[in-house]
C-alpha cells in the first residue's frame, strides 16, 4: 500500500473488499456481455460494498460522502475487477446528487435499493454538444402547471438505457449557461424516454437518451431550479478523485503482474529483472504511481476535512489529471516489458490497456482537468 497515513482500519478495510471482490465479484463479470450487470450489484449490495459509496459504516443511514472511503473502495476493486469498480462507481456517480440535493421523499424513494444493489443509477450530463462545456447544456426543461417537460438528448450516458433512474441536468433558463441548469431525478421508465446502448472500446454500459416530453414533477427537482450546475459540480468535485483511485488500482495491478513477470522470465541466462535497464524501468513505473496515489489520498482527504468548492475543484482535477496520466504510462510501460504476450486477448495486461484510457475522458477530460488547476491557481490559490 502507501506510505500515505491511513489507518490499521482503513487498510483492513481495503484488504476485505480484495477479498470478497476475488471470491465473490470476479466470478459474475465473467463471459459478460457489457450491459448492466444486475446479479452483480445484487451481490455488492449483499456484502455491504454499496452502503460504502455513503460513507458511515453499514446499518448507517446515508448522510454523507466520504471521500476517502470512496477512494478505497474504488482502488481495492480496480485490483481485482474493472467491471466490478465501474459497477460501484456508476450506482454512487447517478445517485450521490439525491443524497446532497435530493428531498427527504427522494432520498427514501432510491437510495435504499441502490444500496441493495436493486436499482440501478445513472448521471446524465452529457449531450452531443456539451460534452466538456456542462455550461452548454441544450436538453430543455419547460415549465407547465403541473412540474416540467423535458425534451433533448442525451449521449456517453453510463448505464443508459437499462438504468431504473436518471440524475438528469436539464436547461430551465435560455443564455444563463451555468446559471440556467436545473437537476431533476427521471425515472427509468418514464412515458417519452427512450434509449439505445452504444459500442464501446472498453465492455462499459453506455448508451444514448432521447427525452421526447418527458414529465417531471416539482418534487423530482434537486437542489434548487437553476441551480443544478452546483450539484453537478460538488458531484464531480468528489469523484474525481475517485476516477483517480480507479487508475491507481489498475495500475497496481499491472505493476503487480510485471514484478512478477520480469522475476521469473529467463533471457539471456537470467531473470528479466537482473537486466539493469528494466529494473530502473520498473523503479520509475512504481514511483510514477505511488505519486499519483498520494495525490489522490491529499485530494480525498480534504474532501473529508472540510468541502470547499473554491478549493476542492482545484484539487481534485490534480487528482484525476495526474493518476489517469500517470496510469496509462504505468501500463503501457508494464505491456512493454511484458512483450507480445502483454497484447494477446485475454491477458490481463491487454484488458488493462483498452480498460485505462476512457479515463483521460470521462468525468471531464485531463484538458479540461488542466483549466481547472490553471484557473484555480491563475486566481491566486496556493494549496
């Protein structure tokens, strides 16, 4: 693990959720076919890993979002299972925004069977064009007598079209931009949605979201009406790190495997590994990620000391920016001294190396990451 200071808790914590991911997540991603994986978050929720995603400890009502915990949870799966990570990640992502904003009836409506892992959450912020620029949002939400009317598109939605809820962030007020987007909850099966799953790179549901007059009403709106890009953005300011802590697990793991790898692969009369120019290789791989994980843990643990919008933001693009980055390197670098076999289908290596780069991507891409940290520090912040 880290020379970060977690604690004898914190670790045992990570070490369980290993455990139980090995014995009894892996088993269900296998042979999947990349659509919602319902037995899996039935068995997540069973073992109390969703109850994780709200901080607290299980038999807790959901108050809040711990950060670190968040992280932890997101790394020690990544180790074991990417499917299984996204799988958990996606039910907190689609359905944190309720536990921040939602009203009590909201929070009692979804978030107990997300935490059982018997309803599936997504967050639908992105449409064909409004991807990085949030503030650009299009799909329209008009006011009648009885709530709201949605019509639009939405696109690159995770667990579209086979999510039980949408966090969907809407245009309330024309040539506000951040000012005019308002968040309400749809249910899944609303009269005029509709949806197609799209193929990926990577086995990740995701698909595409058509709102042809979609009813809302006021009580499914979160926070307050246009005030939608702030509950969008606290939503991101925690999980980028998180996005963080996924790429630092992945990494681990191909780390793991090529330590191994280069220690018992014979050239030359030796290991691998006695060759000088790979031992230095594996050095800078491992010290490229121990960075980026203490980067991510800085970020998350202030998060949890305190959330301060003006000074979170900053840090946790850092977080996502540098460990997504560092990632990618880390594996294509272990793929490289894994040689071809590092890119035969089915190796763990060639997984790793399709699974890491939508994370330079999603949740803002690591350019966008960069505006922020310039923003953040351009403005005068220093830490």
């Amino acid at each position: 693990m880290s020379s970060f200071r977690l604690s004898d808790e914190q670790l045992a914590y990570a070490r369980w959720i290993r455990d139980v991911a090995k014995t009894h997540l892996r088993p269900l991603t296998e042979k999947h076919d990349g659509r919602v994986n319902r037995p899996l978050l039935r068995a997540m929720g069973e073992l109390g890993l969703l109850r994780g995603l709200f901080g607290g400890t299980p038999g807790d009502a959901p108050t809040d979002a711990a950060a670190m915990q968040l992280c932890l949870l997101r790394e020690s799966l990544a180790q074991v299972s990417g499917e299984a990570e996204t799988a958990l990640a996606l039910q907190g992502l689609g359905s944190y925004p309720i536990l921040q904003a939602g009203r009590p009836e909201l929070r009692d409506r979804w978030l107990p069977p997300v935490i059982a892992g018997e309803a599936v959450a997504a967050f639908a912020l992105t449409e064909p064009d409004a991807g990085s620029d949030a503030a650009a949002l299009a799909l329209a939400a008009t006011e009648d007598a009885g709530g709201w009317v949605l019509a639009g598109e939405k696109v690159w939605i995770s667990n579209a079209p086979d999510a039980d809820f949408y966090t969907v962030f809407a245009r309330t007020t024309e040539g506000a931009r951040a000012r005019g987007v308002t968040a309400f909850v749809v249910p899944g099966d609303a009269p005029g949605l509709s949806g197609e799953p799209l193929d990926m790179l990577s086995p990740h549901p995701i698909g595409r979201l058509i709102f042809d007059g979609v009813r809302v009403s006021r009580a499914d709106v979160l926070g307050d009406v246009d005030g939608g890009f702030r509950v969008a953005m606290r939503t991101l300011d925690l999980f980028r790190p998180s996005v963080g802590a996924f790429a630092v697990g992945m990494a681990q793991a191909a780390l793991d495997a090529t330590i191994g790898h280069v220690n018992t692969r014979h050239v030359q009369g030796g290991p691998l590994a006695a060759q000088q120019a790979v031992a230095h290789k594996v050095a800078d791989l491992a010290t490229d990620l121990e960075a980026a994980r203490l980067l991510v843990y800085a970020a998350a643990a202030a998060y949890d000391e305190g959330y301060e919008p003006d000074r979170q933001a900053g840090r946790s693009a850092m977080a996502k920016l540098y460990a997504t980055e560092a990632a990618q390197r880390v594996i294509d670098g272990c793929v490289q001294l894994h040689g071809a076999r590092g890119l035969q289908r089915g190796h763990l290596l060639e997984q790793l190396y399709r699974d890491v780069r939508s994370l330079r991507i999603y949740e803002g891409a690591s350019e966008i990451q960069r505006t922020i940290i310039a923003r953040d520090r351009l403005k005068g912040s220093s830490r």
